[in-house]
C-alpha cells in the first residue's frame, strides 16, 4: 500500500486524454494507470476497566477477638471489571477495494497516432489514497484519514499509587512474644486513637488547633492512623483503572464478531486469548433506508463463498459505495455496555458508474457515497 501511495504522489495531479474505465487493481500498477481506494469504516474502542486488589491483614484471625469484626479479607485476591466502553468511527483505505483509472487512447484512423481532442481528466485523492472527486474540485477541505491503532493498555494507579500510612510499631508490639499479643496491642492503639478524636471534638485536649484547618488536619491525620492500624484486621482493598484502545474492522456478511475478550482475572485481553470471555460486536439487521445517492448506477454483484464479485463483466468508469446507517451495540455476557449507529463504508453495496469521458463526481472519502455529480 505504502508504494501505491508513493506512486500516486508522484503523478498526481494527473491528466488523461481518454475514457474513464476503472478496473480493480490485483497485481502491479499498469503503466499509465491511477491507483484510488474506497474507504474502509473501523471502530476505534477506548474500554475503562476498574483493578480491585485485596490483601489480607497479618491479624486476620484475631479481628473478631479484638475488635468484633467478622467481614474480613481471608486471601490475595485481584479482580477486573468493566466501567466503560467507548467507540469512536473512523476511515481507512480498505486494501480489498483498491482499484485504477486505466488510460484508454482510442486509436486514430492513421496508424501509430493517438487522437487526443477528449479533455484532460483530472483525479483527486486524500494523502492516504482514497478517491474525493473527478473532473471538479473538492467542495471543502475534510480531516485526514487515521490509521489504525494497535492494541494498546495503560494503567491509572489512582489510589494504589497514594502513599499509605503504615502501622507505626509501638514498642510494646515489638517486644510481644506473640501474634496474638501484638493484634491486642494493636487493637488497643485503634480504641486510643478513637479516644484522642472524640476529645478533640469535644474540645476536651489540652492544646487544641486554634483555626479549623489546623483541626481538620489532625483529624484527617488520626482516621488516616486508624484506618492502617484496622487494614492489619480487615485487610486492605485497593481500587485503580486501565484503559485499553483498539481498533475493530467490521466484516461485511458477519452480524455478530468478537470485539475483544475480558478476564476477570486479567482484565482486556486479545481477542484470540481464550482465557478471557468474548465481548461482541453485534449489527442490527440491515433493515435501515440507505442514504441519499445517485439512480443511474450500477450494483456490483455481491459475492459468494462459490462466486467471486464479477467487477470486469462491463467497462467501468468509477467503483462507489451505497452505505447505510447501521446499529450495532457492545454485549457482554447479556449486558449491553453501549448502543450507537454508524455508516460504516464497506457494509453498504459496491455501485459503479459506466465508462464515460464526461464523468464529474465528488466522492466522500468516509463512506465512499457520491456527494454531487
């Protein structure tokens, strides 16, 4: 792809005195030709997961004997959910709709000349090659077309990046000859420090803050020195994000394909990964009305697993597409994350023009309809 393109940068603009006959491009580029792609619709998937991360606290078993506390962590245990799915469209050339312009110089009636009173044909692509228009100029400017993007991961540690108050040791704690000793003695510290904030509410410490931040702050410092000292109880629980993008090319004839796998254990994995359960890409039945196009065209017969698309079968003067608008949602294991609707280029029917010298059109390289003729 990346020499085609090459190559049209390097003739273009061009001009062609003959008829416009197009034919799809399968091997190396005939001399003279222009190379143009049809657009290709992908969705680019941005997935927000949530990474939960328990650990259990060294006095697990004696929770209930020191401070009644039943509901605890008992293991090492990391879990993936999923907060959100967002889906952005975007345009590529599509590799299986690349096509050239052939030059076609009928033959005058004296031999080794060529009649060349036809205008001049004038082709535009956008950098990456998709055609925009023929005979007239661009009506505006439009946005570059993106590539697509590798699969790509990245973690927001959130909390689990804060730094965390450690349990400061007392000496008592050290000197203790058992656990079971130093988790009394811990406890104990917890029901010292609710103590020292109740008297500070109350106003009844000797050398108490004079302004309110002052106040807040040693409050926030005492529950900060509370919550490490129950976490050697409870255990701790620790919440951060990742954030996957990738991009989704949809299959034209398939209603239903994998967009990506999840794990609980391992969060977004490849789609190709087993361990991790399908989330679907699902289309809506094509029942919606296609957009607006053009009546004096031709479709090009939808291929088969048995019969290949017949694309020479007449001369051709130009390959479009007649998208449609088409739902499609996210499922996960019967919960739908997202719904939308996209004309996705590829997805509609492949039309073509007949072989004229006076073709004028305007093609939108995002869908690949025909804007104005």
């Amino acid at each position: 792809m990346k020499k085609l393109i090459s190559f049209l940068a390097a003739v273009l603009p061009l001009s062609l005195t003959a008829q416009i006959v197009t034919a799809p491009l399968t091997g190396e580029l005939p001399r003279g030709g222009v190379v143009y792609y049809l657009p290709q619709t992908g969705l680019h998937l941005t997935v927000t997961t949530r990474v939960i991360t328990e650990t259990p606290g060294p006095y697990a078993r004696y929770a209930q004997h020191c401070l009644g506390i039943k509901e605890v962590v008992s293991q090492d245990n990391v879990r993936h959910e999923i907060v959100s799915v967002q889906v952005t469209p975007f345009t590529q050339p599509d590799p299986e709709r690349c096509f050239y312009i052939q030059d076609m110089r009928p033959a005058s009636a004296d031999k080794g000349k060529t009649v060349s009173s036809q205008r001049s044909l004038k082709v535009t692509v956008t950098s990456e090659g998709i055609l925009r228009t023929v005979n007239m100029d661009p009506a505006a400017p439009l946005p570059a077309v993106k590539e697509a993007t590798d699969c790509l991961v990245t973690a927001d540690q959130g909390e689990q990046n804060a730094s965390r108050l450690v349990a400061p040791m007392t000496q008592e704690m050290q000197l203790a000859s058992s656990t079971l000793r130093m988790a009394e003695l811990a406890a104990k510290q917890i029901f010292n420090l609710r103590e020292t904030r109740l008297a500070l509410i109350q106003g009844e410490v000797e050398h108490i803050p004079s302004d309110g931040a002052g106040l807040a702050l040693m409050l926030e410092q005492l529950d900060q020195t509370e919550t490490a000292y129950t976490e050697l109880f409870t255990g701790s629980r620790r919440e951060n994000s990742q954030v996957a993008h990738f991009d989704i090319i949809p299959e034209n004839g398939i209603s239903r394909q994998v967009a990506f796998r999840f794990s609980s254990q391992k969060g977004v994995v490849d789609k190709d990964d087993l361990s991790g359960r399908p989330v679907y890409l699902v289309f809506a039945p094509r029942h919606d009305a296609p957009l607006t196009q053009v009546r004096d065209s031709i479709m090009v017969e939808r291929p088969t697993k048995k019969t290949p698309a017949r694309m020479e079968a007449v001369p051709v003067g130009l390959y479009y597409y007649q998208p449609v608008q088409t739902s499609f949602s996210i499922i996960d294991a019967g919960q739908t994350f997202l719904n939308g609707r996209c004309c996705f280029a590829q997805l509609g029917d492949l039309m073509f023009l007949e072989a004229a010298g006076d073709i004028k059109v305007e093609l939108d390289p995002v869908t690949g309809a025909i804007l104005r003729r």
